[in-house]
C-alpha cells in the first residue's frame, strides 16, 4: 500500500500492509484511511469454518479499488485455489479480486486439476462449487 495509508477493520486500525486478523463469526466492517481521505465504510461477513481473505487494492490517494468477491467451495475440502497464479488459500475460502475475468487453478493432491474462467463484477460474488475427481 502507498505510504500513509492505513486499513481499519471493526473501526481498529491494523496498520497498513499485509496482515492476519482473526475475528469471530458474524459482520465485521473494513475502511481505509490515506492522504487522499477515508473509504466508506464497507462490511464484510465471516463465516463458520471457512477462511476468507480480503483483498484491499488502493489508489496512491488511498482510495479502495473496487472489488468484486469470489467463494470457492469443493468438495473434498482443502483444495488449493490459485488465482491468476497467487495462491488464494484452501477450500472453502472467498477473497476478493478486480472485475473482469479471471483464471482459477483448483488442486488437491491425487486429484485432476481444475482450471476455470470467472468473471468477477465489482461489489457482487461469484460462487463456484467443484466435485473433485480421482486421478
């Protein structure tokens, strides 16, 4: 992130670059401040047994990008999710990504790889359901 930015999750900045937060089930809410002003406030949902990942892109103002969210569920669970070639983490996951297509990569060892196009939509969710098969 640019200097002097800071990202504040639950209104309790959590300092301004890459980092890892456990919150409990249930709404939370994510904001950016930088030299260009404050994002709006945005909420964000965790769930039960699941990792979400959320992605915040800036502007050099400090501005958030616009995002759209991908869910990845498969089933067996714990299959690697890689998108555009970064490792997302392991089913079931969400994480947020820039609208447009993008290209997800689903594997688990002794399993066929999955490769799928998805097209993200800024502030909507993709949801992708895989039933992995035996190699």
């Amino acid at each position: 992130m640019p200097p002097g930015v800071e990202v504040y999750i639950d209104r309790e900045s959590v300092g301004s670059g890459p980092t890892t937060k456990h919150l409990p089930v249930g709404e939370h809410t994510y904001m950016v401040k930088g030299p260009g002003g404050a994002s709006p406030e945005t909420t964000f949902k965790v769930e039960s047994g699941r990792t979400s990942v959320l992605n915040l892109r800036t502007t050099q103002a400090g501005e958030v990008a616009v995002t759209g969210t991908v869910e990845v569920h498969t089933a067996p669970l714990h299959a690697t999710v890689t998108a555009d070639g970064t490792v997302m983490g392991q089913t079931p996951i969400s994480f947020s990504l820039s609208p447009g297509r993008h290209e997800l990569v689903i594997s688990l060892p002794g399993y066929q790889q999955v490769e799928q196009v998805v097209e993200v939509i800024a502030n909507q969710t993709v949801r992708k359901n895989f039933q992995l098969v035996h190699q």
